[in-house]
C-alpha cells in the first residue's frame, strides 16, 4: 500500500533529506519521518544539536487530536497534534508508529527553536545538562557512541558560548604564560 499525504491525499514520493531517507509530498512539500528519522535528521542537519532531543511521546496530556482529521501515511490511523517541547510549533505524530509528519518549513522552525532551546539551556542550566548527558552515557537511551557524542557537544558548546560572550576573560586567559 503506497504511502499517502495526510494534507493533499495524494501519493508520497522519496527523497534523501540531511541524508536520510523519507516520504514527502511533491504538491504541498510536507515531510513523513519514521520512527528516529526526524532525529536523525536533526543530528545531521546540526551537529551541535545531537544532545539536545525533545520526546514528543513523554507527556499523554499534551495529544489531542487534530480538527482536521489527517491520517498517518503508513498505518492510515488519525494522527494527534502536538507541541514540540515548549514551542509553539505543532507537529502531527501517530502514536502507533511514531511517525511524525512535518508541513512545509516547520524542519527549519524546529532547527531555530532547538538553536534558542540550546543556547538557553546551555548558558542557564548547564551544570543540570552536563551531569545528565553524562548519567545518559550509562543509562541511554541511545547507544554509547551517541551518548558520549552528545556529552561533547554540549562541553564544545559551552566552550564557543563563553569564549563568544566573554571576550575579555577569554583574552585574558589566552595571554597567560604556558
């Protein structure tokens, strides 16, 4: 059964976007990631976003269901409409297969809010994300690889963020004798 746009109806086609595989509408352009793939997708259009990840299935309370009754293209199931993390972007999921479908452009508002997400989770609750990127290299839920990826991204990050905003220490820093 060939995959369908949730908006158009009409047949999805397939293309490699930021490397990976997905479905999209050649009409309305919106975008179908499997399960992962929005990820994925992410981590590659970004490399100092991979430690930062929103799980849009943690909170039942958030899903409700969509007025305009769109269908998930591979289980043909109503999708649910739902905030991604805390901003104001609604995505379209399916809680059975955990696809998620993204209307044209709302990948580039997701990669902005997570650019913001993180500079402001970086700069104001660093010490609480360090310590649990270093608790997920242990814990998960990625494989050990990723974990470690991530909790270097987020010391690299901080290191741009404080050497950008605090010239003058940085400077001062440098000119020490080594």
């Amino acid at each position: 059964m060939n995959k369908v746009c949730p908006n158009c109806k009409k047949e999805l086609g397939n293309a490699i976007f930021y490397g990976i595989d997905v479905d999209y509408c050649p009409k309305c352009l919106g975008v179908w990631f499997e399960e992962d793939e929005l990820r994925w997708a992410k981590d590659l259009s970004d490399r100092n976003l991979t430690w930062l990840d929103i799980d849009l299935w943690k909170d039942d309370e958030k899903f409700k269901i969509s007025r305009d009754k769109k269908l998930c293209p591979e289980c043909r199931l109503p999708l649910y409409e739902v905030n991604y993390g805390t901003s104001r972007i609604m995505v379209d999921v399916c809680n059975v297969c955990h696809g998620i479908w993204l209307d044209r452009g709302e990948f580039e508002e997701i990669i902005k809010y997570l650019k913001e997400e993180g500079n402001y989770e970086v700069l104001n609750k660093f010490t609480k994300k360090l310590l649990g990127e270093f608790w997920e290299i242990f814990s998960g839920p990625e494989d050990l690889r990723e974990e470690v990826s991530d909790f270097l991204a987020i010391l690299k990050l901080l290191k741009y963020k404080f050497a950008t905003q605090n010239l003058a220490i940085t400077k001062l820093i440098s000119s020490l004798p080594k």
